[in-house]
C-alpha cells in the first residue's frame, strides 16, 4: 500500500526524479520502475558494485554511493 500511496504523491507533485532510499531496496526500485515514468535514483547503503548491479537492473536510472571506491 505504501508504493501505492507513494506513486500517486509523485503523480501530484511531478518531480523530474526521484530517489528511493535505502538503494539496497531493489524490489521497492522495481515496483516504483514499473508503475512511474521518472528516473530513479537508488540512495543509501550502496557498498558494493554488485548492489550497483541489482539497483541498476531493478530500474535505477543512476546511485548515489558514500562509498569512494565505487565512484
């Protein structure tokens, strides 16, 4: 129900992107990637390039990482 609250927000307030925090949440990035036409941007808790790669292929358009390594 939450998805669904937080998708008809985004409809109203029509951002240009969005960002889904934690970015470790792949299955919540590719419910929002299905149902919303804006770019995703996958936040928080990213330590690894393999999270980069789940993120990514859940409908991430891009991540944001604390991480320098991965920069």
């Amino acid at each position: 129900q939450s998805v669904d609250t937080t998708v008809e927000a985004i409809k109203t307030a029509k951002p240009d992107m969005i960002e889904v925090m934690p970015g470790i949440a792949s299955k919540t990035i590719k419910k929002l990637y299905e149902k919303l036409d804006i770019p995703i941007i996958a936040g928080g808790l990213i330590e690894t390039s393999e999270e980069i790669a789940v993120a990514l292929a859940n409908g991430a358009a891009a991540v944001s990482t604390g991480e320098e390594t991965l920069w």
